[in-house]
C-alpha cells in the first residue's frame, strides 16, 4: 500500500523520482492499478495472466530489458516505462499510478525517461504514441517537448482508435 494515495498535495519533483528495474511484486501492483473511466482502458490484465501468456512485463526477458519502475524517495512505485527499441528510435510506454493522474508530475515524468532514454541509447530518437483524446497526456508530453508528428488508427483490445505519434526534439 501507497501513502501518497492518501496524501491530497502528494506532488514529487523530477528529484525525487528514481529509476530502477521493474520488479516481480512492482509488476503485480501495476496489474491492479484502477483507472477512471475513459482512462480505464490503460488497464492491464490480472498478473496471472500476464505471466502465463508471458504479456509484457509477464515475460521476464522483456521486464528485464524493456521495462523499468519509478519510485519515489521512500521507494513507493509510482509509475514505470517501457523502452521499447525500434531501428533508429527508442518508443516510449510509460503509465503513472492512477492516484497520481492530473497531479501536475507528467512532465516531470515524462522527462526522467527521456533522460533514461537517452542514456540506453543516445543515437537514437525518442517517440511515444498516444490516444488523441488524451489532452492531459498531450499537454504533459508536449511540455516535456514532445510533438505531434503524425497521426493514425491502429487496433487496441478495445478496437481501432486514433493516435498521434508524437516526437521528442532535444531542443523545443
């Protein structure tokens, strides 16, 4: 259990935010994060399931290379990402705890795994896709100086959906 969950000014700053490899009991957590509808469809399966059908951070090799957690000072996940290596680019996944959504911290957020990002692969460039309707994400991205570089339909286990791609410039 969170205490920021209960905290109603709970906001950590880019320093006190950590970066370290997605553990087994961190992976299960995430799997029972509850968000408000419309955001509920970034749910993930139960744990079971994903570690039975090796699902993302379900299968070990990819939570070891892909994914990894951000904790705060006291080592309480709040959030985690998936860098996701393309030819040329490093794709971003990332989700914060749904107790911690239109907090202000995204930006913050967004750009320790731009820096994280850059140290994995510092050649590449660095995108990540997102719904079109999702203006709070959009907003925290394009602050952390991402930009829309395209936009399309593609399939979501709740069926197609429109996204944009957005584009991270090292100087905006």
């Amino acid at each position: 259990m969170t205490n920021f969950t209960d905290e109603l000014h709970y906001k950590p700053s880019l320093a006190d935010m950590t970066i370290q490899p997605l553990e087994i009991e961190q992976a299960r957590q995430i799997c029972e994060w509850q968000y408000d509808p419309p955001y509920d469809l970034y749910r993930w399966p139960s744990w079971d399931t994903m570690q039975k059908d090796e699902i993302e951070f379900g299968d070990p090799v990819l939570r070891c290379t892909q994914y990894a957690a951000v904790v705060n000072r006291v080592q309480e996940l709040i959030g985690f990402a998936q860098f996701f290596p393309l030819v040329g680019v490093t794709r971003l996944g990332l989700g914060l705890h749904p107790a911690l959504c239109s907090k202000g911290i995204g930006t913050d957020f967004t750009r320790l795994l731009v820096r994280e990002a850059v140290r994995r692969a510092p050649q590449n460039s660095i995108d990540l896709e997102v719904l079109t309707w999702n203006n709070r994400a959009i907003r925290a991205y394009e602050r952390a100086g991402f930009i829309i570089d395209d936009t399309y339909v593609r399939q979501t286990p709740d069926g197609p959906a429109e996204f944009h791609c957005m584009v991270y410039q090292s100087n905006p």
